[in-house]
C-alpha cells in the first residue's frame, strides 16, 4: 500500500515527504509528544494510518537505535503503536488510552527470581475517526474540545502516569485544526508537531467531519505571531535586530565542525536533468530495487527517490546506491553476520553523507543517510566506528531540523540530534580521543543553542556553555587555533544570549572575553570575513553592556570594533554583512548621542555619524534584491527618520530654513516608507505613525504654516484626514 496514490503528482511528492517526516517523528522513541495529522481526503488517511500501523506497530529489524532497549527489540508482540477510532458516545482520547492500558497493560521483560524485570515500553497512539464528530449533536462536539483542552496537563506536567511515557498523533480533517486552535488553546500549544497531507476533501456524503456550528467560541488566533519589530524606543528595536545578528553569525560557524554540511545549499533537479536522469535507465533500475524483500521499503523508496532526482551526471556515481542496496539484500539471503551487514549499511550512509557534504542536503538524502546509519548500528553495536556514526547522525537530525520545508517538528530533531551527541560522548574516551570528544561537544553546545529557541532558553543556553567550555578543555589553541577560536566564538554567543535572561553584565563580559580570545587566533589576511565578523560581534556585545553600565566607555568601545569589522566586511566582499554592520554603527551613535553626559556640539557629530551610517545600510539593503537581511530594514528607516529629526529639533542646530527643511522632509520620508509597509493593525504601524505625526508637528514649529502643507503634500491622501484630527 502507497502512500503516493494520490490525485496529482505535485501532492504525491508533498505527501511522501511530510509521511517521512512524521514516521521519523514517531519512530525516534521520545516521551509526552502530541503530533497532529490534518488529512481532508479521507481515503488517503486510511492509508497513511493503515501504512504507520504496519510499519510501526511490530518493527522487527526495523527499531531505531535504543541501546537500552537491546532486549526489548526481541520481544515483538507487544505493539509500539495501537491505532483506535473515536469513541463518539464518550470522545475523550485519554480515557480511551488509558482503558487500553488498562486491558493490555506493557509485560516485563528480563529480570530473574531475584531481580523484578522492566516494563515494556508504552506505546504510541494513533486516533482516527474525529471526522464522524460532525455528526454528532453540537454539546459531542464541544465535549470533545473540552476533553482535549483538560488533557493538557498529561503534555505540560511531570505527574506520573502511564499516559505520560507515551506519544499521541490525533488525525483530523483542516476545519478541526482551525477549531483546535480556536477553542482548545493549552492542547494546542503542547503540540509537538502539525503534518498537513495535500488531497481533495472527501465528499460530504462520506462523512468528512467539517465542525458545525462552533462559531459560538470565542475566536483565538493562536498561531507564532512575529513579535512587533518597531518600537517607540529604538534601543528596544536594535536589540531585537542584534539578537538576530547573532544567531546568524553563530549559526554560521556550525558547518566549521563539520566541513561542508552544506545546509542552505538544498538542490533541486531541473526539468532538463530530470529528463536526462530518467533517459538513462533509472526505470529498469527501479524495477529491480521494487523487488527487494529484506530491504526495508521506507530505505528502498527513498532511495529511488534520490535516483530520479540525482543531479549528479555522472550515472556510475548516482546508480552507486541501488548497487549498494542490491548487496544488501545479497547479504540477507546469505545470512551474514551483522558485522558484515553493518558495514554495508554503513557504506551507504556514508555515500549519503559525502553527498550532502558536496552540497546536496535534500530531505530525501538526509533521511537514506539516517535509516542506513540506523540500520549499521542496529546490526553491530560494538563497532569502533560507533561515536563518529553517532556524531553524524546528530548532525543529520540538526540538518533536518535545518532543511526546507521548515517544519514544526524541528524540536523534535534537534532534541534527538542531542540524545546522539550525548550517545556518542559517553563512548568516547577524552584522554584518549581529545579532538574527537571536542568535536561533539561543540556540537552538542550548538544544537543546545537551537533548542532554546523552542523551550527553556536560560537552561539550554547554559547548558551549551557547559559543552562548549568542555570542549575547550580538550581542544587547545597549540591542536587547531582555527577550530578553537570558532569554538570561543561559539562560546561567546551562547554567553550573549544567556544574557539576555538573567546577569547581563556578568555574562556579556564573559562572551566579550570569549570574544576577544578568538580574535587573536584569527589572522585578518588569511581570515578577513571571520575576523571582521567576531570583531562585530564584539562591538554587539559592548553596546548591549553599554545599557547597565559605564555608558560612554562601552558605545566609544563598540564604535571602536564596529569600525574595525567594516574594514573586513566591505559592500564588495560581503554586502549583506556590511549593511548589518553599518546598521549597528547607526545604533550605536545614536545611543551616544542622546546620552546626558555628551555636550551639544559632541552630539550633533554623532547624529550626523548616525545618519551617514544608517543610510549606507539602507543603500546596501536596496542593493541586494532578494538576499535575506539579517537587520529589520523598516526598523532602519524609522531610526534614520528619528536621526534626521532630532537633528532639527536639537537646540544646538544652528542650520538656514533650507537645511531644516530638508532633514525633515527625508525624515518623513522614510517614516511614510515605513508606513506603507506595515499592517494597519500592527503595533508597529501605530508607532510609526506617532512619528509621521511628530514630523509634521516639527515642520510646522520649525517652518510655519508653509512647512506644515509642505510635508501634508507628501502625505498619501489617505492618510490624511487621521493626521489632520492629530494635529
């Protein structure tokens, strides 16, 4: 049974990779997660639920790796996933797991007259039949949502429970993710993950369960609103845009412990490769792969799927994998041991994992990598190999977590990426394996740093300077300085954002110590773009402390080193780095500027420093059409707007009514191209829109009455009779 029989090809496509995703998801044997599944066409869902079941429920040679769970493996009859239907006279999931457990309760397995054997693992449950609810009276429907807004507590909470050690994944059509949404907000912000499978709803006569009538509920929008950007206190916004600037650079340092993980560099097969790649034979080679038995078919798919959509011309290279896997099934047939069997499995994931090194990091990939690697040490867990395998597979998980479409379920992955770190550090001896025991506990402190972007930010960041402190204990600047300074980069980072929640001065003076000692093992000539970049992160760092103490000293530091990263991040060689740079310069002189202690001619300096800073990172911005930034551009424009008119207003600007007039009219300027790019309903549009009224007050205080229709001629006239009653 295929999951790909589906209506259009472009859905199939769809369909295979979220069905991969969420039997990854199920399969990685993590506690109290809650998947939804949202399916309109009913036909489909039978057979993705009916395809999980099969797969999932009794997976002989099929477990992921779970060494604590060696003996459990062997012992198939008791199910890792049960499927139940709704019970619509009593639509309450948690009491009908529950009954469940009641009735088949997990056997014990080991143990010994004197030693009590351990339980079977709980398994995951799978609810279909939400659908039927429409149905039923409105009071079922509602009861149904008021069960689901109750069972938050078995997600959220530590109380015991069987229900707690277990995973649940609800199916339901699209109006009831809606209504989840709307009336049961505490189960939804415990999901874990949303898997929405494209097809055609099934015809009302079958029963789609369309909610009815539920419009009586208060209406929640409860989905992850981005936070407003702008706000009346510019250093409110900048810091917000430094945060980002971090994460950015941090991020960026990942793929230097792992060479070439190649993560923005996702790949599509062209039309014309797509032809070629099918032109070549790639049909005959299915067919054979079709008839494997011993493979698993989730290894075998994916494998075909990186065929025929292989970008590699060379047909020995992308034909390589089939070979491989035809071996495979060889070995099976001829009962090998595991070792050898192991090695071959680990062959193929290592095939995978030179081709996303290469730049070729598709979903599809990754997964073939992981299974094969899964499969390896399935087979033979005493292999040397074991800790450089579990290294690679929690860089494939955070890879995954990495890689379009980008995914609810990414704490999923970086949490299992984790628990294969952690996996791989207890098999490796540090006085022995000094560098390889670093490597991975940089990377462990890395993908801590990405977790606490879903959950328990101060804890995660903490316990990411934890490894990135242990890993520096074994790796010296004297063994790699290149690899030590990125470390203390990385050290540096998660030392900012730890100060972010709790001691800022402490801990931002430690990241801008981690900072400066990376520094000194970069050599500016050899490395410029990472010399300029830590030197930014140095000068992010002195602003942010600048905020709690020492004031002047701090802005007159990250000036300093925001000046020096600008010799190395230049608009020819990093454009978008650049603006950033310009960005945070603008920032800083304008906090210097409206400091108590700076005199009035020292203050018009630093606005109009201001003003020049800002406007090359608005100019280099417009310069790089379809490049992501890494700043708010629209918090720019109102901070250049700010500079502009505080100028005028200064008591100490002695400029002719030419040169006022002209500051102020670039100031609403760029308010009103701020404006028009910002949601009415949005905080920021009401915040930009006090400026543009503050602008025009300002035209009128400096200019009179032909100031005033001055700027109210540049005013859309739309706006005009809300700016009008301002006045």
């Amino acid at each position: 049974m295929s999951v790909n029989d589906t209506a259009h090809n472009n859905n199939s496509n769809w369909n295979r990779q979220v069905y991969h995703r969420l039997k990854l998801a199920l399969s990685l044997g993590l506690r109290r997660q809650l998947f939804l599944a949202v399916c309109d066409d009913l036909h489909l869902r039978n057979q993705v639920a009916a395809r999980l079941h099969s797969t999932l429920a009794y997976p002989v040679g099929q477990v992921l790796y779970q060494p604590s769970n060696a003996q459990e493996n062997s012992t198939p009859a008791y199910p890792r996933l049960v499927t139940l239907r709704l019970n619509l006279n009593d639509p309450n999931p948690i009491v009908q797991i529950n009954q469940w457990l009641a009735n088949y309760p997990p056997p014990t397995v080991g143990g010994s007259k004197d030693t009590p054997g351990r339980p079977f693992p709980v398994p995951a449950f799978q609810i279909v039949g939400v659908e039927h609810l429409t149905k039923q009276t409105v009071a079922t429907q509602r009861l149904f949502l008021h069960y689901l807004r109750l069972s938050e507590q078995f997600f959220s909470t530590q109380e015991s429970g069987r229900f707690l050690e277990s995973n649940l994944l609800l199916w339901i059509p699209r109006p009831w993710l809606s209504a989840i949404k709307q009336s049961a907000p505490q189960f939804w912000r415990c999901r874990t993950g949303v898997f929405v499978f494209a097809g055609e709803p099934t015809p009302a006569t079958q029963n789609t369960g369309y909610p009815e009538r539920l419009s009586s509920s208060k209406s929640l929008d409860l989905g992850n609103i981005k936070q407003s950007i702008l706000d009346e206190s510019v250093n409110q916004a900048e810091l917000r845009t430094a945060a980002t600037e971090f994460k950015f650079e941090k991020n960026s340092n990942f793929p230097t412990e792992i060479q070439g993980n190649g993560v923005d560099k996702t790949q599509e097969a062209t039309p014309q490769q797509q032809e070629s790649t099918n032109r070549s034979g790639s049909g005959n080679n299915n067919q054979s792969l079709s008839s494997l038995s011993y493979v698993s078919s989730e290894l075998t798919e994916l494998v075909i799927a990186t065929i025929n959509t292989s970008i590699n011309q060379n047909a020995e290279d992308y034909l390589q994998p089939q070979q491989i896997l035809l071996e495979i099934e060889k070995l099976h047939e001829n009962l090998v041991s595991g070792e050898i069997l192991a090695e071959a499995y680990h062959r193929l994931g290592t095939l995978y994992r030179l081709r996303i090194e290469q730049g070729e990091s598709t979903l599809e990939n990754l997964m073939v990598a992981i299974i094969a690697y899964q499969e390896a040490i399935s087979y033979d867990e005493s292999s040397p190999q074991l800790p450089d395998i579990l290294n690679d597979l929690g860089t494939l998980y955070w890879m995954l977590y990495r890689t379009p479409p980008n995914s609810e379920e990414g704490q999923t992955y970086v949490e299992q990426a984790i628990e294969f770190y952690q996996l791989a550090l207890k098999m490796i001896s540090p006085q022995t394996h000094r560098e390889t025991y670093a490597r991975v506990q940089n990377n462990l402190g890395t993908a801590y740093g990405d977790l606490a972007r879903f959950s328990h930010p101060s804890e995660n960041w903490q316990q990411a300077i934890l490894a990135y402190n242990e890993a520096l204990s074994y790796r010296t600047a004297d063994m790699d300085s290149l690899k030590y300074a990125a470390c203390q980069n990385n050290l540096g980072t998660a030392y900012w954002h730890l100060g972010q929640h709790n001691q800022p001065i402490v801990h931002l003076k430690k990241a801008i110590a981690a900072y400066n000692e990376a520094l000194v093992h970069y050599n500016p000539k050899e490395e410029p773009l990472k010399y300029g970049m830590i030197q930014n992160n140095i000068g992010t760092a002195c602003w942010n402390l600048a905020q709690y103490e020492q004031p002047v000293q701090n802005l007159q530091l990250a000036i300093n080193v925001y000046n020096k990263a600008l010799k190395y991040r230049t608009p020819a060689n990093v454009p978008s780095a650049c603006a950033a740079t310009q960005n945070n310069l603008g920032t800083a002189y304008w906090h210097l500027a409206n400091l108590s202690q700076t005199t009035k001619e020292a203050r018009q300096k630093y606005l109009q420093l201001c003003i020049s800073a800002y406007e090359e990172a608005i100019s280099l911005a417009h310069s790089l059409t379809g490049t992501p930034l890494s700043f708010d551009l629209l918090a720019s424009y109102n901070n250049l707007g700010l500079a502009h008119y505080q100028l005028v207003i200064d008591k100490s600007f002695n400029g002719d009514k030419p040169t006022r007039s002209q500051h102020l009219e670039v100031a609403l300027d760029y308010h009103l191209q701020a404006l028009n790019a910002l949601s009415k309903q949005s905080e920021a549009y009401q915040t930009t829109f006090t400026y543009v009224v503050k602008t025009i007050r300002a035209f009128h205080n400096e200019l009179g009455i032909q100031g005033q229709n001055l700027a109210l001629s540049k005013v859309p006239s739309q706006l005009l009779p809300e700016i009008l009653a301002k006045l």
